[in-house]
C-alpha cells in the first residue's frame, strides 16, 4: 500500500477533523507529537489552529499523506524560518504516520516526500526537525539521511521523572561544494 502525498492542501472540515483524529490516534500509540497519552482532541484542535495559521501566513506548508480510501493517514509541515539568517532551511514538525500503517516503509515515504517539497521550496537547502530521546525515533530519522546536530539533555518533560532528551537533525538537500578542504581533489 502506497500512500498518495499533496502539498498545501484546499483545507476544509474533512481535512481538519483527518488531522485531529489522526494526531490523536499517534499520541495514544505513544507517538512523540507534542501530547502525552491519553489524547484529547479538545487539546489538538488548538494547536493545529496555529499551524494553519502559519499556513495561512506563508510561514507553513503541510504535505499530507492519503491512505487508499483517501483517509488523512500521514502529515508533516515545513515551516519556514523568519530570521533572516536562517532563511535557507526549514524546519519539519508534526511528522505523523497512522499506528495501523506503521512499519510497512511509509514513514520513509513520508519523509521522501517531504524532501521533495523542500528541495521544490525556493532558497531551501536543508531541513532540520527535533525529535524526543528515548523514542527511537533519531534512529528512523539517521536512516533517512539526517544526522544529529545537537541535543538537549533532559529538555522534554514527558512526566514528573521522565525527562527527555531533545534531539536536533539535519538533512541538506543538496551536497556541499567542497567540504574536503584546500588540495583536495
């Protein structure tokens, strides 16, 4: 099963209530999006108002992935940066995949995608997401390109006693000119 990405979207109630429920079921399956378990969609709907927000402002794209029965099963937004010295690289958040279609390659695809859009993204050069220590997910990330840049010992408090570390990566589009330095070939 593939999934069928579009980039920015007509946004609309359908598409809304897609990115609520699915938002909701990866929180509950333990995914690292901002919530801890049990979801509340009362809680999400706030949130996603801001990325739309941002959409509405030029600052976010939102690429969404469709499952067959056309379902929201797959969601990232690339936020440009503002500050005028980082304008060449944006930012990946609120990367989710549906729990039922997890394992199967799509979160690969997911990120592929998102690539794609970036590099179709005037002046972008590299993308850069955070993600939460202890979740496995810096390990998906590396395999699809990134490296770790940073990381923040203990910054996410996911529960009193459970701190998190904050993971930064990176992915440049496109190869460097010539990182290798004076003399070499």
């Amino acid at each position: 099963m593939a999934l069928t990405f579009e980039l920015d979207p007509a946004f609309d109630r359908p598409l809304h209530d897609g990115i609520t429920a699915l938002w909701a079921d990866v929180t509950d399956a333990g995914g690292a999006v901002g919530f801890v378990p049990p979801a509340n969609p009362d809680e999400i709907r706030p949130e996603l108002l801001k990325h739309l927000a941002a959409i509405a402002e030029g600052r976010t794209r939102l690429l969404v992935g469709y499952d067959a029965d056309g379902s929201v099963a797959a969601t990232a937004f690339l936020a440009r940066t503002t500050h005028r010295l980082m304008t060449h690289w944006v930012l990946l958040h609120t990367v989710m995949i549906h729990p039922r279609l997890q394992g199967r390659g799509l979160g690969r695809e997911l990120m592929a995608a998102a690539a794609d859009a970036a590099r179709a993204t005037d002046g972008i050069e590299a993308i850069r997401l955070t993600c939460r220590g202890g979740t496995g997910a810096d390990r998906f990330y590396a395999s699809c390109g990134y490296r770790e840049v940073g990381r923040v010992p203990g910054a996410i408090r996911v529960a009193p006693g459970d701190d998190r570390d904050d993971i930064t990566m990176l992915l440049p589009l496109y190869p460097a000119p010539c990182a290798a330095g004076p003399g070499a070939p």
